[in-house]
C-alpha cells in the first residue's frame, strides 16, 4: 500500500515508528534505551522527583521503573535520597554524570522536534497540534 493510501491512524502509527526509531538510535550511542532516557530528562526536569512520579510520567507500574532505575544507579547516573521525615520514600536527583547526559538528551529531543517543525508555519504547527489533541481525546 502506498504511503498516500494510508489511513490517518496507519500514518500516526508509521509517524510513531520513525519517531522511535530516530530516538533508538541516538540513544544507543550515550548507552541508554528510549526509558532510561526519558527517566532521566524527567528528574533533570523535577529534581527530586519520586518513582512514583516517574511511572505516571512514563506510564508504567512502579516495579517497572524500578528495574529502570536500578541501572542508571549502577552507573552512576542517578542517586536516591531518603526523606528525613519518611524513610520509605526516596527522591531521586542527577549525578554530575547524569546531568550531562540529561543535557544531551535534551539536544536529541530538540533535534528531532526541529526535525518535524521545520516544514510547518506557526499556524499549521498550531492547527496540526489541535487535531492531534482532538484524536487524542477519542481516546
């Protein structure tokens, strides 16, 4: 089927995969997956943030962000911090490393959003985001 035959949802749904594809692949270069790195632009962005915050953001169940965690700490990436007044939670904060790597990370993000945006004009960006929020909200 030619890609002009494509209906709307097939064409998010291929969109979806590029987009993925173009963030693997840079990802793996810095030796992080698309999870970790968003873990990590998350708390670069919500300094001492808690997992649970995390895996409403990435959304996924807590055990689940905790094997994604677990990695980023052995690297040193990440540290947990027990609250004083509540041991069972911990914060979570950028390493010195893992501040760096959130920096570039983020020139990914931007790359690839300067990569959609630069054949729209501030009114089709704007409209286009209003029909995806609208197909969003079939949801």
């Amino acid at each position: 089927m030619e890609k002009n035959n494509l209906s709307i949802s097939e064409k998010i749904y291929h969109i979806s995969n590029l987009q993925q594809e173009y963030i693997s692949e840079r990802f793996k270069k810095l030796h992080l997956n698309s999870q970790q790195s968003r873990c990590i632009n998350f708390i670069h962005e919500h300094p001492g943030a808690i997992q649970k915050d995390i895996a409403k953001y990435i959304g996924k169940s807590d055990a689940t962000v905790t094997n994604i965690l677990k990695p980023l700490e052995k690297k040193e990436l990440i540290i947990r911090e027990t609250k004083k007044d509540n041991e069972r939670q911990k914060n979570l904060y950028l390493t010195e490393s893992g501040n760096k790597l959130a920096v570039e990370i983020g020139e990914i993000f931007e790359g690839m959003i300067t990569l959609i945006e630069k054949d729209f004009s501030k009114n089709e960006l704007k409209a286009l985001s209003s029909f995806l929020d609208r197909i969003e909200k079939s949801f």
